[in-house]
C-alpha cells in the first residue's frame, strides 16, 4: 500500500528545492469521497495531495493543456512541470513524446504504481453500499477500504475496480523519474480484452443492433473527446464547422467547407463521428478508460478502443505507450508483422 | 475563382466498355454538370482521330480541364494528359475515370453498368473541377548505375551500359564475380563450355574502364528516387589485401580449418583463408570470418606468418560506402529450392542423391574428379543414374507450383553428357512431360533419347531409399502403366528455381514488389517485363522468374537499353502532385516522416517539410496525418470529399 506522504513529500522537495515550475496531481474533491486534478505551484499546498481508489483522471490531459496555455502564450518554461502517474497516465506520456507534443525533459513523472488494485467505478461501490454515503474508498490489497457514516466497511477489491483496471496489463508506470509502489505487472487480476470478448460473443446483428441503439444515444456534447489526452488537435478533423481555415486556405475553400460529418447528432453522424475517433487512437489509446467514464448517457466507447488495441496486438504485436523512441503503429511496418494479411 | 470548363470524353473502347455501359448516355448525363461545357463519346478515344477530337475539342471550346472515361489510368492516362499538353493546357487537369476494368468488365447487367459508369465518371468530372494547372518538376540525373548481382545477367547488363558510356557499379555479395553459370559444366543445346564463355565476360568487366567491380559487398539501404538514388553499401572484409595477394597459395597450405566448399556445393572442402576458383575476380583470396580460428595472431596466425607478400591483414573492418546512382538493375539471380524440403526424395540426407548443380560439377573439367562422373560415396563409376525432372515444380500441393522452365534442358544435357562420359552406363530420365521450346532444344532432347540411349520414363518417382549399395527408385511409368523400380548407383534432382536469399534481401531494401512465388514483381506482365514497379529500377535475370542463359542475357541487354534511353535525358520530370504540408496544422508528430516510403518527409523547426523532387505522391503520409495537415496536389481532401459525394449522390 502506497503512502501517500511519500508522494506529497516528493512534490513539496521537487517545488522547494525549483526543479519544477509546478505538480499536477489529485487533491480531495468538493464531494466528499472523490478525488479531483490540482496543479499546485506552492511547496505549503503539497499536503493537499491525496493518493486513493478514485484518483480516476488521467492527468496527461492537464499537461496537454499546460503545454496548449504555453503555446497560447508564446512562453517557453525553463522548468520542467511535474505530474502524478498511474501505469495508464504514463503510457499515455509516453505517446505524446512519442508524437514529440512536449520533450521527455519538459516532464517530470512521479510514478505511481497501483499495484494489485486500481480506481473504482462509482456504480459499482454505491450498489454494493446498498446507498450508504462513503468518505473515503483506498485500496488495500485484495480490498477496497470505505469509510462511511456508519464506519469502516471491508469489499472485495475486484467487485468495484474498473474493467480496465482489472484487466490492465501494466498498472506499473515503467517511465518515471521517481516512482512509489511495487511493480506487479504480472499481475493477472481479469484476462486482457474480457469485456470484448463477451461482447464479441454476440452474433454480428446483435452487435450491430446494440451500436445503433448506443449511437443512437450520443448526445455529441465532446465530452469524451474533451477528456482524452490524445485528442490534443488544435481542430479536429470531424468539427466540419472550423475545419481547415489556415492562413494558406483559400477564400474558395473557407467558402467550401468539408463536412465529413454533420453537425445533428442523428445515427449516421455519431457512428462516423465515433468510428472516426476510434481509428484515430488505434495504437495511441493506452485505455485509461476516461471516454467511457465521463460520457453523460453511459456509451460502453471504451469497447471500440479496446478491439483497436487487440487488432494491434494480435496483428502487428503493437502496444501502445511502451517507449518514446519506438515507431507508431499506423506510421510504421515491420517485414515480420504477425499479420497474416500483409505480404 | 471563375467556373472551370471541363470537356468530357467517353470510350466505347469498341464493344468492351460499350457493350456493358450505354456511353452516350454517359456523355449526356456529363453535360448536365455544372462545370461540363462539352461532352462526347467516341468508339476509340485512344486512336488517332479519337485522340485529336479531344485536342480540336480543348481549343474550340477553351476547356480547362479534361476527363476521359476509358480504360485504367495505368495504360493510357499519358496519352491523354499529353493530348492536354498539346492543346495547350496542363496535362495534370487531364483525369481518367476508369469505366472499363472497374466497370464494364465487372458487370453483365447493362442498366448496372451504365449507372456505375455515370458515377465513375461524375466523381472524375468534381475531381478535374478542383485541379490545378501543375508543371512537371525537372529533376537532375546521376548518370551512374548500380548492378547488384554479378552473375551472367548482372555482368551482361554492366557491359551493355558500359559500353554505352555509362559509368556501372557491380556489386556482388560472394567474394567473385560468376554467379551459378561458372559452376556449370556445358551448357545446353551446343554443349560449349560455361567457363569458356563466361570467363571472357569476367575478364572484361574487371577490365572495363567504366566499370567498377565491388564483391564480398552487400547494399544495405536505398534511398531516393529515380534519377538520384542513394546506395548504402557494406564491404565485408576480405582481410587480405588484393594488390599484395600473389596467389601463391602458401596460405591455404597451413590454415588448419576444413569447411565444404560452396563453389563445389560441398562436393569438396576448402580452408578458412581460401579463392573460390582459379578465374575467380577479383583474383585474390578471402579470408572467411566466421570458418576462422579467431583473426588473432595468439589463437592461430598461420596464414599472417606465411604471406610472404603480407597481403593478410586481421585488423580488416566493415566499412560502408555511400554511393550516388540514377539507376538500378537488380539481378540477384535464383537458388536451388531445398532437396531438405523433398520428403519423397529423402530430404537431401541419402547418400548419392545429387542436385543438379553438383552434377554439374561432377562433370566440369574443373571439378572435384576433374571430368570423371564418379558417384562421391564411393568414387566409383556409377552404371545406372536416374535424373528426376520437376523435383519440386509443379507441385502446388506439396511445393512450388510454378514450372522452373530450364529442368527439361538442363537434365536432357545431364543425361547426354552422363551417357557421353560413361557410354556403357544407363541413364533414366523420369518425367512429367518435356518441354524444349527454344531454338534447337527439341532436336536436343530428341538426341538424348535416340543418339545417346538415354531411357525416358514418363511419370513420378514416389520413393528412394538407400538399399545396400544401390539407391531403390520406386516410380511409375504411366505411358505402360507398370510400376518401375530401378536399382541405381545415382540419382539426381532437376530441383526447382527459387529466388535467392539475396533476391528477397535486395526487394526488401529497394522497396520493389515480389509476385507470390518470391520472384521480383515486373511492373507490367507484357510491356514492362524488365520494369520494377519503382521507376528507375530494373529487373534482369533468374531473379525476376525461372529462366535459360539465352534468355537471361537478352533481359540484361534489355534492362541495360532502358536505363541507357533513361539517363541519356539531361533532366528527368518528375510528377508535380506531390505533398504538400498545411503547417498551421501540422503539430509535428512524425508519423509522415515514418510512413513516407520514399524519406521525402522531414522535420523543420517542428514542422513536417516535403521533398518534392523524392516525392512520389503516394499519399501514404495523407493517410497516416490525424490532422489532415498533409494532402497531395490534385488529390486533395476537397477533391476526395466531392468525389466521395459524386457516388454518393
């Protein structure tokens, strides 16, 4: 189990001593139990720093946005900015150096490891609360410690973590400047890619007929676009209605805009918009999860992610995330590619 | 930006397209785009008076841009982007929609024809509305040549463009110039010596003065374009140096290590520190790394102490060499498929069970036995030799499908000569049916049968064993019907033609395609037989497909006359649709840079740059770009989109 002093102590060292300009990690949220992103720039604020099961968010996305207000504000930073990591964050870090969006330098990674457990999925702790209000949830071996108003309960860690934690492959941050926990990357609490292959079981009209049925539901609010640290594009390719106006585009084409995609959120619009989006994290989604978390009408979206991930996996024995020098998946081929179909 | 003014030609292409695709309704259904201002079909649009319709119809109607609706892009875009440029105008606003291969060949249903060509034609006709006026780039040539394979038809191709004035890089990966035909005895049907005629040619290259002879060398990276292309080259070390080499063979006398001779296919051994053959160029020795004690005077130095001309020298390293060429000939020649492969024939494990090169070498002059056939396990003279054609060809269950065309000739010539050297001795030919077309090949193998004896089986050996001193040869003669079963001293394989190792290595490095037999793609069956699909680079030889010598030489001279015609141009053009970068977008990821095959792409202060002149347009880099921030000319986003809707709609 991680102690989180030891996490505020590296902060509160890495602020006083001016080796980073600032530290984003979690501190407690205005609700209660959940933990919420900081970035602290004060050695004194390093004990508002919390370490537990609902330390969800993939902070990545806070250096995506740090390095988007530098750019905005034509600032360079002679310091480095430092950043709590899960195993997930991480990988992520490392795509975006992979895509040289900032320099391994422009970062300093406290790793976290998180061990055998992971972060929590709120439904889940609130069935099995059986609607009880919780304090606090950490995780504790095999166990998910809760505080509630009327004391500590003890559950199985397993029945509340979330499907990615359970089957993550690496819950080790491997790229780190300084890392707290053990690494357990064998761990093997639920077989990689589960909740795709019960999925998967179903026959293709059903799959179909459940897609129609989610996409149907999407509201296109971008939350999970929002949310997705590899989603950094100044515009995105699907937005029809700010796409290409640079100062090279000609007046014709400001006056002919593409629309690959409709503004209505209607069927066909979300299927493109999400297919789309799916083809573009193919082998730079390292599944934090984070899509499907924030999405408000419940999208099971990390099910796309997941099948891209396994195609790379099983085809071209890519994974995501596993070091910045390394080629990228769509960019790149090797002559001894697993896959079957290419000669 | 003012309306284009787009002209509309469709083909009947006599009854290929028009017997599937009502094309005047075609042409109708064109007119009634906004942009069209003209429109025709014609029964032959690529003949003479079809191709000045279009020229008459550009400058009376002052069109802009032009859509053919014909066959594929592949065979006659050129013609009618050059009618364009005769007319006045870029040949580059010129497209072709493709409503014969992609249309009219794939339907029967005329209504389903004719609507699909309409699309074809209408997604053509909003992709030429966006086109710009392109001019080609001019391209400086290198007026250099890299052959890689010194064999007959690398050698071949070398003096062709040498004597044409061309200055010839030969790169040979062994240690000599040579290749299969030196270590062929006669070759087939005049039965003249292949050392005779070959070492002339060896001798003539080493000689040439334009001709630069590189072996034991291997190229490792090729970058560029046709024109200007950048060989990375490895020279293994030989560590001896070939200006002191005397080949006085003391060396070879001390070296204590024994390994099989590749020359002799094993048949005999040579040392560590060794020359392949007498002829061999350059004539000097080779030290073989990986059969040496150590390169190290403390663990061995024999050969060191014993070179009286200190031509051995350890320190030797790897060295790589950078070479600028305009173009590329690839021969890299074949290899024997695997006798390990061949179950049915013992897996290459029992004893006197031959291939057909080491026959060869059984019956060369300079081989092991100097001449005499005499079988290696026992050095006697072998009575009764079976030859069994196909080992291995035409066999897509088990093994190759293909027909190594040369088996036929080349184990009627075994025979022969076998029957030549051991007249009271018989020879049994077992095959699945001959196949001599060539001038004086028939008569050949009739003389085989009829002046020679040798006796002719039709039909497939199913098993050999050894059986006491004989080799047991169960087969078929399907011509009686009986079973055979022979009682041989000998047996030899007509094993089939495979691309070598150095084949695949030398496509992987070009980037040259492969058909699915491993031979080297050419870029069209007919009319480009000696064209990679890659410009600039070409194809001689074994490498590209089973072939004889005649044939070989003839693919070397013609690979030698189009890179002559290629670099005898002072500038090259090159396509002007090429990438081009949107750098407000452009975040600098570099996953154009990895895709691009061609290394066009770099980065620039952050930003991805395009190389226009090693540019192929690909569009590899449009695809791979998550921000759309790279698009190529003429094949814009814009024009994709449109075209999408035109078949859409």
């Amino acid at each position: 189990m991680i102690d989180v002093q030891s996490i505020r102590d590296a902060a509160r060292d890495l602020l006083a001593k001016g080796e980073v300009r600032a530290v984003i990690g979690y501190q407690r949220g205005s609700r209660g139990m959940l933990a919420e992103p900081v970035t602290i720039t004060d050695p004194e604020q390093a004990d508002e720093l919390v370490w537990d099961a609902t330390c969800f968010h993939n902070l990545a996305l806070y250096l995506v946005e740090d390095r988007k207000a530098l750019a905005h504000a034509q600032r360079t930073p002679n310091l480095p900015i430092a950043i709590v990591a899960k195993g997930c964050d991480a990988r992520a870090i490392v795509v975006l150096m992979q895509e040289h969006y900032f320099k391994r330098e422009d970062v300093y990674i406290i790793g976290v490891s998180c061990e055998g457990g992971g972060v929590l999925v709120e439904y889940k702790l609130a069935r099995l609360l059986n609607g009880a209000q919780a304090l606090s949830a950490v995780i504790d071996g095999a166990e998910l410690v809760v505080t509630t108003l009327a004391g500590e309960v003890r559950l199985p860690a397993s029945e509340v973590m979330a499907d990615r934690c359970l089957e993550c492959r690496e819950p080790f941050p491997k790229e780190h400047n300084v890392v707290f926990g053990e690494d357990q990357t064998s761990r093997q609490l639920v077989a990689p890619f589960t909740a795709l292959a019960r999925f998967e079981a179903l026959s293709e009209a059903d799959r179909w007929a459940y897609w129609c049925r989610q996409f149907e539901r999407c509201i296109r609010c971008f939350a999970c676009r929002s949310v997705c640290p590899m989603c950094y594009c100044d515009e995105c390719v699907v937005d029809s209605i700010t796409f290409p106006v640079a100062p090279e585009t000609t007046a014709e084409e400001k006056a002919n805009r593409i629309r690959w995609i409709e503004r209505s959120a209607v069927r066909s619009e979300n299927i493109t918009y999400h297919m789309t989006r799916a083809m573009h994290l193919a082998g730079r989604c390292i599944d934090c999860g984070e899509c499907e978390r924030v999405c408000p009408v419940n999208i099971p979206l990390r099910l796309l992610n997941n099948k891209m991930e396994r195609e790379a996996r099983e085809h071209f024995g890519y994974e995501p995330g596993a070091s910045i020098g390394g080629p990228s998946l769509v960019a790149s081929f090797r002559d001894d590619d697993p896959g079957q179909f290419i000669r | 930006m003012t309306k284009k003014r787009t002209g509309v030609f469709v083909c009947h292409c006599g009854n290929n397209i028009a017997a599937t695709v009502d094309v005047a309704r075609v042409a109708k259904e064109m007119s009634a785009e906004e942009t069209v201002v003209y429109s025709q079909d014609y029964v032959y649009m690529c003949s003479d008076p079809g191709q000045n319709a279009v020229i008459q119809a550009i400058k009376d109607n002052q069109l802009d841009s032009v859509v053919v609706s014909c066959c594929s892009p592949s065979l006659h875009e050129k013609t009618f982007r050059d009618n364009a440029t005769r007319a006045g105008i870029s040949g580059f606003t010129c497209e072709i929609a493709n409503i014969r291969e992609q249309c009219a060949w794939v339907h029967k249903d005329r209504d389903v024809g004719t609507e699909k060509a309409i699309k074809i034609s209408r997604s053509a006709v909003r992709r030429a509305g966006r086109n710009q006026s392109l001019e080609p780039i001019a391209v400086p040539v290198t007026r250099r040549v890299m052959v890689i394979g010194g064999g007959i038809a690398g050698i071949q191709a070398s003096l062709d463009m040498a004597n044409a004035g061309l200055e010839v890089l030969l790169v040979e990966k062994q240690a000599t110039l040579g290749g299969h035909m030196l270590q062929l005895s006669e070759t087939f049907p005049t039965l003249d010596c292949s050392q005779c005629i070959l070492s002339p040619k060896m001798v003539e290259v080493s000689r040439h003065p334009k001709i630069t002879v590189m072996t034991y060398c291997e190229v490792q990276e090729v970058s560029g374009s046709v024109g200007n292309f950048k060989a990375k080259i490895l020279k293994k070390p030989t560590f001896v140096d070939p200006e002191k080499c005397k080949i006085c063979d003391d060396c070879t006398q001390v070296c204590p290590v024994v390994v099989p001779n590749e020359y002799e296919l094993g048949l005999t051994a040579r040392r560590a520190i060794y020359i392949p053959y007498a002829q061999a160029i350059p004539a000097s020795y080779t030290l073989d790394e990986d059969a040496c004690l150590g390169l190290n005077p403390i663990r061995c130095g024999k050969c060191k102490d014993v070179c009286e001309a200190e031509a051995i020298n350890y320190d030797m390293r790897p060295e790589t060499v950078v070479e600028e060429v305009g173009a590329i000939v690839v021969a890299t020649g074949f290899d024997l498929y695997g006798q390990e492969n061949l179950g049915e024939y013992g897996y290459g494990k029992v004893e006197d069970v031959l291939d057909g090169l080491q026959f060869e070498r059984l019956c060369s002059a300079s081989g092991a036995t100097s001449g005499h056939v005499l079988r290696p396990s026992d050095h006697k003279v072998p009575k009764d030799v079976v030859f069994i054609q196909c080992a291995g060809s035409r066999d897509p269950a088990q093994h190759c499908a293909y027909c190594s065309k040369i088996c036929c000739m080349y184990t009627a010539k075994h025979a022969s000569l076998y029957k030549h050297h051991v007249p009271d001795g018989r020879a049994y030919v077992f095959y699945i049916d001959i196949r001599s077309g060539g001038k004086g090949y028939e008569e050949f193998v009739q003389r085989t049968m009829e002046e020679d004896g040798a006796i002719y089986l039709r039909g497939r050996v199913s098993k050999l064993y050894r059986h006491n001193d004989k080799i047991k040869v169960l087969g078929t003669d399907t011509l009686t019907g009986q079973n055979v079963e022979i009682d041989a001293d000998m047996v030899v394989l007509a094993l089939a033609m495979q691309p070598s190792k150095g084949t695949a290595d030398a496509a992987k490095v070009l980037k040259i395609g492969r058909d699915k037999d491993g031979f080297l793609a050419e870029a069209h069956p007919k009319l480009k037989p000696v064209e990679s699909v890659t410009a600039g680079i070409f194809l001689a030889g074994a490498a590209q497909g089973p072939k004889d010598i005649p044939e070989t030489v003839a693919q070397a001279g013609a690979a030698a006359a189009k890179v002559i015609a290629l670099l005898s141009q002072a500038t090259l053009s090159h396509a002007p649709t090429v990438a081009r970068v949107r750098r407000s977008h452009c975040t600098g990821c570099e996953m154009c840079v990895t895709a691009c095959p061609y290394h066009a792409i770099r980065l620039e202060n952050g930003k991805a740059v395009v190389n226009e002149v090693l540019c192929e347009g690909c569009g590899s880099c449009t695809a791979t770009c998550l921000r759309a921030a790279i698009e190529v000319k003429n094949a814009t986003q814009m024009q994709v989109f449109e075209m999408i809707e035109a078949c859409l709609a």
